[in-house]
C-alpha cells in the first residue's frame, strides 16, 4: 500500500541510537509538515531534540535551529530564577529544575587539545589492553564466545535494567544522590572522578543531581560497552581461519569491508545529529531543547544504531569466513533488537506522549461511532480472530481446506495454479473492483442498487480483501511445502549452508513481518483496507512517518521479503519464480491502480521521491567534489614527497 492516509496525525518517532562504545536514543519528537506524507522527504526533518555542549563563539546553528539570543529580564527571573548567558544550552530535571549543561568530550575523541590524559583515560583503555592479552592466552575456543555474550548481557539486560529502573522510578539518580551526599564516604572520590572527565567549565557542586547521576552512567556505559566490543572483536579473530584464495574468498572480504565501514560512517555521522547527550540515554535523566535536522543516515533506516549500524557484525562474519560468528552475531543482534523495544520505545513513548497530536475527533466519530462507524475490531489476517462472526470461521475452513490437500498425493503443478489463482485474484481481481470504484464508485453503486447501506458494502469489501490477502500466503506456503525437500541425514546431519539458508530465510520473513506490522502502524485500519477508495467523507492528510518516512511504498520494496525467504529456505527455482511473479503482479497493482488513484486524490502532496533515495542522493552529491579532488591531492603530495626526497640527496652528497 503506498502513501494511504494515516489514521492518526503523525506520530512523534524516536530513533534510539547505539554505537560500540554508546547507545543514543534520541530524545526527540518527529515533526514532519502536513504538506508532506509519512517520512522525510527532499526538506530536512527538523526535530526537536538534545545534545550537550554549547554553541557560543561563533558556532553555526543546526540547519532549522534558532540562533539564542539573550533572554529579557523577566517577573520571575526577578523572583530569582537563573539566569543564563546567551549561546549557553539549558537543561531541566524532570523535578523542574533548570542548569547550564557543560561540554562534554566526544567518546569518539582520542586525545583533545589542552586536555591530559588522566585516571579516567586509563579506565577507559583498560578493556582493550585487557582483551589483547586474552587475545594470546591460551584459552579454549569456547571461552571466547561465553566471554562476549556475559558483555552483550551485561550490556542488553544489565544497563537495559538500569535504564529502565531509571526510567520508572529514577532509581540511579537516587541512588548517586545517596553516594554523593557531602558526609557520604565515596563523595570526594566520585567527585574527583566526574571532574576529571570533564573540562574547565565544569563545578561538581553547580550542577543538579541528575547531571551528576548521568556523567557516572556515562563512565559506566563506556565500560560496560568498550568490554562488550572488544570481546567480540577478539572472538571473531579467535575464529578466523587463513583460507585458500579464491574469487569467492576475495568477494567475501571485499564485501566484509565494505559493512564494517558502512556501519562506522553510520555511527558517526549519527553521533554527528545527536551528540552526546542521545548517546548516553541522557532523557532518562534530564531534558534539553535543541533543534537536530535528522537527516542521511537518519532517512536511511529507522533506528540506524541498531539496524545498518549493526552491520560490522556480518561484515566480520564474512572476513572470519565462519558460521559460528554469523551465528553469534545474529543472536546478539536480536538482544539487540530486543533491547530497543523492551527498553527505549516504551520510555519514549512516555516522556514524548504530550507531544503527539490528538486524532481528528470527526475523523474518530466518522470511522468508529458505535452505530455508523466502519471499524469494529475487524480482522487483519489472523488478528481479532472472532469464533462467533461467520466470515471468521469461512477463512479458517478455507484455510484447513488448503492445508488438508498437502496429506493427499497430488501433483505438484495443482498448488502451483492454485497459488497464481489466488495472486490473480488477489492482485487483479481486487485491482479491478478497486479500479472500478476509484472510477464510477462500482463497488458502493452495486451494492446501493440492491438495498444496501455503505456500511455494509465497505464490511463486505474488508472481510474479502483480509480473504484474499490471506490466502495468498497460505496458498505459497502450501506450494513451498510441497517442493521442500528435507536433508537427506535430517535435521541434525545438515550441511553447513542448508542452515546458512534457513537462517537467511527467516531472517527475510522477519523483515516482512515488521514491515508489514511497520505498515499498519502508520497506516491503520482506514488505509489497510484502501478506505480512501470508498470512505470519500473522511477528512485526512498525507503523513510521511513511521516506514514511510524511509520508503514511498514499503510493500514494494520490503512486503515480499517473506516470499522471497521461503524460496531460500525451500532451495526451489520454481519456489523462487512464484515469488517473482507475486512480486510482479503486486507491482501491476500499484502501478496501475493504486498509484493512479492516490495521485488523482492527493495530486502534489504525494513525494516523488523517497527519503531513502533522497538521503542517498544527498550523501552521492557530498561526495563527488570530495572524490574530484582526490587525484589532485594525490598528484600534490606525491609531488611535495618526490621533491623533499631529492632535496634530501643533493643535501646528502
């Protein structure tokens, strides 16, 4: 489906960021234009959002951001509230309490000029000199794998435990409250310690306690993730093999590098919309106001940190040449994943839930009035599953139906026509109705001439499309069934790429499922069921958020990845052709009705572009005059070495 109507207004999105040595959540609610439809287009997506440091000296503005200026003296500044200088970034206590926030160093800084490498310095290089010792221990294979999974724990369930104690009940504030009470007997130790981490500007005493709190979760988080990185480092080289070169090895390691620096420009140029303050969850702590323009990598992919940026993961998979890498790097990308949403989502969702726009209350009244609303917990595929409405219960024996035919001796050219006839139905015969009633409204003029109401033929049209959308998929996975092949030693004596293509496989419905799960989130009932075909009462606008803020038409691009998986998983070519015909047919259908009509409907509010193919086109034209003088460069410096080597002879003889 592209660019339907949003149920909702856009929704604030927080792209929680991660990185090797820090996680940034970026405390941030998503506004995009009503102008524009779900995700950012060609215009920069100004956010409101935090960093630390401060942007005084002649510092230039993020693009979209307001120059400070100096505050006016007012009533209550009279009364006694601080008072700050202009450039200085303010931050504010969830109790209320507002403070100039100093500058913090860059995790990704070596060394910074003026400052001198201190206790704090050694304690963050001890991970890396610790594990380069266990490098060359002799320790058993085994080891290495535990080693990394006790950090990625200590990081994914450890600091997410924290995080979320943090965010329920404040509980590291309070508990750094405690330890940092001036009788307390760490409080000179600790207060030396966050002093050392930080730059002249910064007075232990001056700043709240939640400040305090967030730059020894700072040392904390560099700890805990610096181990959590090296230890996977060194187990990767642990299970590196020199192997025996061939095309193939050389393909392997040139695309091997090619993700780990992709996932390092990532993280960085993330660091670069969101500084410090996202990096180290600093909204569990506080809260800031700056404007960020989340652009590149943030139009790229939702959650970057924790999607592409993860990519160093199969980028040494493919150099270490060995499954066991990729299989470990899978399973600690999932605690990944798994982190962000049980973590990050629900604490951002919380904070920024003031910043989300309510519903148009005659939209709301339009689609779910109790007596002539169109949506009454309607099924979506399997979901509202209702034993008492008959409609329910007809896909289900449909769907048993189907199921029934795989115990039966049947040729296997039956599920495959069975397959395309439902594709046909689903994508041609459902194109032609929805065609028609974008046309001459077909479908509710046929079901007025016969008495009925538009409620009625609008129920109608969803429970056949969820039947139709429904089958297709059972009926291609009856059909992959049919052409699996198990192994021929079972499940336990399969090759080594019959399980590379099973994780492949799933790894592609995963991608499915949350695109389509993605979808309908932005989407909702109205748009799932193209309501903008027949609900022409409905008041609404084009929202470009959620997936669509990276792709145009997510269902195009990321709705057939399941069928796609299957065919891997099944290693048929004849699997792999349906998928490629599924494929096609759906992009007929938009193409030839769907598009046409939400043109006609919404003319110029529709985006020519994606935000995906926008940021890349972005990143493409920052990059040409970079490489344009590459040569010239090259030429200049070979030219200055050549000289200075001769200089260095004739002075020499």
């Amino acid at each position: 489906m592209v660019d339907h109507i949003d149920e909702y207004p856009t929704v604030p999105s927080t792209d929680a960021l991660h990185d090797l040595g820090g996680s940034d959540d970026v405390s941030a609610s998503e506004t995009v234009s009503s102008s524009t439809a779900r995700a950012s287009g060609e215009a920069s997506t100004t956010t409101t959002a935090t960093t630390t440091g401060k942007n005084d000296d002649g510092a230039t503005p993020l693009q979209g951001e307001k120059e400070d200026k100096p505050a006016e003296p007012s009533d209550a500044g009279k009364k006694g509230e601080k008072q700050f200088k202009p450039g200085d970034l303010v931050g504010m206590t969830y109790e209320g309490e507002k403070f100039a926030v100093p500058q913090t160093r860059s995790p990704f800084a070596f060394h910074q000029k003026g400052h001198k490498f201190n206790l704090i310095d050694c304690v963050k290089w001890s991970p890396l000199v610790m594990h380069l010792i266990l490098m060359f221990a002799p320790l058993p294979y085994w080891y290495y794998v535990v080693n990394f999974f006790f950090w990625r724990l200590a990081y994914d369930v450890g600091l997410g435990y924290l995080l979320d104690r943090q965010s329920k009940a404040g509980v590291i504030t309070k508990y750094f409250a405690a330890l940092t009470h001036p009788e307390a007997t760490f409080y000179g130790v600790i207060k030396k310690l966050l002093s050392l981490s930080m730059g002249p500007d910064y007075v232990f005493k001056d700043q709240p306690t939640a400040f305090n709190a967030w730059l020894g979760w700072r040392l904390l988080v560099d700890w805990v993730l610096e181990m959590d990185f090296f230890s996977y480092l060194i187990f990767a080289l642990k299970f590196w093999e020199q192997p025996e070169l061939s095309v193939v090895v050389v393909l392997c390691y040139m695309l091997g590098i090619i993700l780990c620096a992709f996932a390092l420009w990532a993280k960085l140029d993330a660091y670069r919309v969101v500084e410090d303050y996202a990096w180290y969850w600093g909204d569990f702590f506080f809260m800031l106001d700056r404007n960020l323009t989340f652009d590149r990598v943030f139009s790229i992919s939702p959650h970057p940190m924790y999607t592409i940026g993860y990519a160093f993961y199969y980028g040494a998979s493919l150099i270490s040449q060995s499954y066991t890498v990729l299989y470990v790097s899978l399973a600690a990308h999932v605690c990944q994943l798994v982190f962000l949403n049980v973590v990050e989502e629900p604490h951002m969702k919380k904070i920024y839930a003031d910043m989300v726009a309510d519903p148009d209350p005659k939209r709301q009244t339009i689609l779910y009035d109790k007596s002539t609303g169109y949506f009454r917990k309607d099924l979506i595929v399997f979901y509202n599953f209702n034993i008492m409405r008959s409609a329910d219960m007809f896909m289900l024996v449909i769907i048993i139906y189907c199921v029934i035919t795989l115990f039966v001796d049947l040729s296997p050219v039956f599920y495959i026509i069975q397959m395309l006839a439902w594709r046909c139905i689903h994508s041609f015969g459902l194109g032609y109705i929805l065609y028609s009633q974008s046309e001459d409204n077909g479908w509710m003029r046929s079901y007025f001439n016969k008495g009925f109401t538009k409620q009625e033929a609008f129920e109608n049209w969803k429970r056949l499309y969820n039947l139709s959308l429904t089958m297709t998929w059972v009926t291609f996975i009856c059909c992959a069934l049919k052409f699996y092949d198990m192994p021929t030693g079972g499940f336990w004596g399969a090759s080594s790429s019959y399980w590379l293509a099973q994780t492949f496989g799933l790894v592609l419905l995963s991608i499915n499922v949350w695109s389509s799960v993605s979808t309908f989130e932005v989407l909702g009932e109205f748009g799932w069921f193209y309501g903008d075909f027949f609900l022409d009462e409905v008041p609404g606008k084009l929202y470009y958020s959620g997936i669509y803020r990276f792709l145009n038409n997510p269902e195009v691009v990321t709705g057939f990845a399941g069928f796609y998986g299957i065919a891997v998983m099944t290693g048929s070519v004849v699997i792999f052709a349906l998928a490629l015909i599924s494929h096609a047919c759906n992009w007929v259908f938009i193409s030839k009705v769907e598009r046409p009509h939400m043109e006609a409907l919404y003319g110029n509010e529709l985006r020519a572009r994606s935000g995906l193919s926008c940021a890349v086109g972005e990143i493409v034209d920052e990059a040409k005059p970079k490489f344009k003088e590459f040569p010239r460069k090259v030429e200049k410096q070979t030219k200055i070495f050549l000289e200075s080597t001769f200089k260095r002879k004739r002075t020499a003889s």
